[in-house]
C-alpha cells in the first residue's frame, strides 16, 4: 500500500517567526529585559546622586553664615579697634583670616558645582566690554601674584568689540585659570593674560560641504573672542589634558596644593553653559597656556550637567 506524506505547513511558535525558534525569542526578550534594567539602575544611580549634591550643597550653604560671622570678627580684630596686637598676634589673626578665605572660596567652588550639575545655573547675557572684564579680575589678583614673586601681565586688545556675555561667570572662569597659574608658577616666573577676536570654525557631518567657505572667511568678521593664560610653570604632560578638566581631578604629584579638584571642572561647565569650550596646551617643563573661546552671539543651551 502507498501512503501520502502530510505536507500542511507546521504552525510557528507565539512570538517568534517561522525561522525563529523558542531559544532565540526567549534571549531577545532577555535582552530587552536587560537593557531596561540597565536604564532603570542607571536613572537610581543619577537620582542618588542628585540627591547627594543636593544634601552637601545644603550643608555648605549653612556653613558660610558662620564662616562670614567669624572672618568679620577676625577683620575686626586686626583693625586693632579693641585694642593694640603685638607682632606675634598680627601674624597669628594673619594665618587665620588667609584660612578663613579659603575655606570660604571652597565652599563657594562647592555651591556653584552643585548649582552646575543640578542644572539650576543659568546664564545672563548683557553687553559689556571684555577688556574692562579682563583688567578689572587682574586688578583683584595683582597683590596675590607680587606677594608670590611672580608677574602678571595683561594688555587691553582694541579690536575687542562689546558685545554680550555673562560677565561674573568670564571673570570667575578667568579668576580659577589665574589662581591656578599663580599656585603652579614658580616664583619669579610670569603669567600673561591676552583676548583676542576669533574666527571659530564649528564643524560637523551636515557641515561639511560647506567648511571650504567658512575657511575662506576673513578674520575681519569674528565670530567668537579668544582668551588665553599663559604661565612659565612645570607643565603639564599631554596624557592629562583632558582629564585635567573632570571633576575633582588632581594632577599626580599634586594632591597635597590647595583646592579640591573643581576650578578647572567649574570653568568648563561654565563656558559650555555659553556655548563655547576651553583646552590646555603644554609640555613638561614648558608652562601651559589655557585658552578658551566664547561666541560673539549668545548660544542658548541647556545648562551643562556632568562631561560631554
């Protein structure tokens, strides 16, 4: 007898096609399941931390009333208003006035972190004149540079136009680059502060047929200022360029200097909060010269959180 072979198609698994068996479904809904854990554990992890900054921007915040409290106390004193100090006490109420300002900067390096990395800091962006920006931060620091032996040089650019920024953020981005230049520097060594206008060439995929003509662009129509401090200090080697700007990041060989790691990390938040980005250039034994640029024209963003 013959027989007739079944040839009705055999009907697929649920959830898999034809060619798919139960294995390979089942590791493609694992997957997926794993990258919502990942996703899920990942925004934990930011919440947690948000928290945190929160927390210890909170704590510092209540510590300056105090610190204000007790270095107007310390002022009072050396005024000599309650009464005539010897040498040895000048000195002493000295040391300690010069601590209670550096606490009182670390703490202001700490609340303005946490402002940057909850997003919370937002830029104002009034006209003014960078050179007066420039020569005004100069003025401010020109004691703490002769008091180190060193010499801090600036010449006002006039090709700089006025034209808007946030004047408090440039003058504390400047600020932390000059603190960092007279803290590294050797005494009798030099630190020049120099502004210039930029023609800033912003590249990218849908851009690119049309670089050959921005190149062509005369420097008489800037888009952008540069400014740059350069110091004859140790250097910097070029392995640590860019890690130089992450958070709470010291340098080998450094973590006994002052600070906590965060002036360069605060200068970089800020700039980019203007649209703009700052770089180092260096050598071992060479100094370094920090340059950073900002745009002519306000770029409204988000403000930065964390390292792009």
């Amino acid at each position: 007898m013959s027989s007739t072979l079944d040839k009705s198609p055999v009907p697929a698994h649920k959830g898999s096609s034809p060619k798919e068996g139960p294995s390979t479904a089942k590791a493609r809904a694992a997957g997926s399941s794993s990258a919502e854990d990942v996703a899920r554990d990942l925004e934990q992890v930011r919440d947690h931390m948000r928290k945190t900054t929160t927390a210890l921007a909170s704590a510092a915040h209540d510590l300056k009333t105090p610190l204000a409290i007790l270095n107007g106390y310390i002022e009072l004193l050396q005024s000599q208003k309650l009464g005539p100090l010897n040498e040895r006490q000048r000195e002493i109420m000295g040391d300690m006035f010069l601590s209670g300002q550096r606490l009182q900067h670390f703490i202001q390096d700490f609340l303005t972190f946490s402002l940057l990395e909850t997003g919370e800091l937002r830029m104002q962006f009034v006209e003014g004149d960078m050179n007066a920006c420039l020569s005004e931060v100069c003025r401010l620091w020109s004691a703490r540079f002769q008091e180190r032996g060193l010499a801090l040089y600036f010449l006002a650019n006039d090709k700089l136009m006025p034209f808007a920024f946030d004047l408090p953020k440039i003058q504390r981005v400047i600020s932390n680059l000059l603190e960092n230049a007279c803290k590294y520097t050797p005494q009798g060594g030099t630190v020049w502060l120099h502004a210039e206008p930029h023609m800033w060439e912003r590249r990218s995929v849908s851009e690119s047929a049309t670089n050959g003509d921005r190149r062509r662009q005369s420097m008489n129509n800037p888009n952008a200022v540069k400014v740059s401090v350069a110091d004859t200090g140790p250097g910097i080697r070029p392995e640590f360029h860019l890690e130089i700007f992450d958070d709470f990041f010291r340098l080998p060989g450094s973590e006994a200097a002052e600070g906590m790691g965060l002036g360069l990390a605060i200068a970089r938040r800020l700039l980019q909060g203007m649209g703009g980005k700052i770089w180092v250039e260096s050598e071992p034994g060479a100094g370094c010269k920090f340059s950073f640029i900002i745009p002519l024209k306000p770029i409204l963003s988000s403000p930065p959180r964390g390292t792009e």
